[in-house]
C-alpha cells in the first residue's frame, strides 16, 4: 500500500531526500506523497525511509490505495525498469 503524509506533517524537510523512488515533493500545505510512485521501499530497503526519519510520525499506510508486497515489488520493478 502506498504510504500517506497527514496533516500533522511540520515540513521539516527530512522524508525528501530518503525517498528512492522520489516519490515525495512539497504540496500545498505540507509534504505529499505520489502513490504511483511510492513502493513503501520495497526493492530498495526492508522498511519505509521516510517513516524511519520523520520525527512527529506522520507517515501511515494510505487506505485509499491498497497494495501487497507483491504489487509494490512489481511497481518498482516497472518504475526501474530500463
């Protein structure tokens, strides 16, 4: 499943620059996350960078776009695919 950053977001600017798939980028009121791109890490790390280094925990799993681990090995096998 793609991940979601909640309005608790304090734009600290950390999650950016931990994200593979740069899949991160600043909206309108605070970081966003493109599900097209977000693999939850997978293909490149055992867990979600972003999570691991956001300090107020506002990175959680988006419900609204559900996907297995095998879904999101085969997205990031499309998105590096050469």
């Amino acid at each position: 499943m793609a991940l979601v950053i909640t309005e608790e977001c304090i734009n600290c600017d950390v999650c950016e620059p931990e994200c593979p798939n740069e899949a991160i980028s600043q909206g309108d009121d605070h970081y966003v996350i493109n599900p097209s791109l977000c693999t939850e890490c997978v293909g490149f790390f055992d867990e979600p960078q972003c999570v691991s280094v956001c300090p107020v925990e506002c990175i959680q799993p988006d419900p609204a776009h559900p996907e297995t681990k095998e879904q999101l090995q085969e997205k990031f096998n499309r998105l590096n695919a050469q």
